[in-house]
C-alpha cells in the first residue's frame, strides 16, 4: 500500500461491508417470507426487487472499474485476463 491511503483503504472496507450487508439481508428476508405454497418467487417480492436492482448497480460498478483497468493496462496479456475476466464475471453478475 501506498503511505497515507490508510483512509482509502477503511473506506473500501465499510463498502465491501455494506455490500455484504444488503446481499445477506435480501436473502435472509426472501428466506423467511417466501411461501412455496403461492406462485410467489423469492424475486417478486420486495426485498427480491432490491436484490436484483442491487446486483445491477454492483455490475455497473464492477463493469466500470474493469474497464478503467482495461484501458491502463499497457500489457498485452494482461489486458486480454482482464477481457475474459470482465465478461465471464458479467455474465456471473446476471445469473
């Protein structure tokens, strides 16, 4: 680490924390209020809603930095891992 990123780096933390925070609090209420008895999927429920809109902006955010990487990159091998890298991740991000 670069001296005087101590800042950044609590930072980057308490986001990695929050993004834990809003996953597992989706899924445990999809959890418990999900009823297979009704035709209600676990993702037309509110909670479902925000976890698929969630997901989106983690893949905006992820797609934007992989392709800051991409661009900076000078070498040629490395910019093709971030490339297979970028799309096969996508593609996780949409499952």
């Amino acid at each position: 680490f670069i001296k005087g990123t101590k800042k950044r780096t609590i930072e980057e933390a308490v986001d990695v924390l929050y993004h834990i925070f809003v996953e597992v609090s989706g899924h445990i209420v999809i959890s418990l209020t999900y009823d297979p008895s009704t035709t209600l999927y676990g993702y037309s429920s509110y909670s479902g809603m925000i976890v698929v809109v969630w997901r989106f902006v983690q893949l905006m955010w992820f797609m934007k930095n992989i392709t800051i990487t991409y661009f900076s990159e000078r070498d040629h091998y490395r910019k093709r891992l971030y490339m297979w890298f970028g799309f096969i991740f996508s593609i996780w991000f949409l499952s």
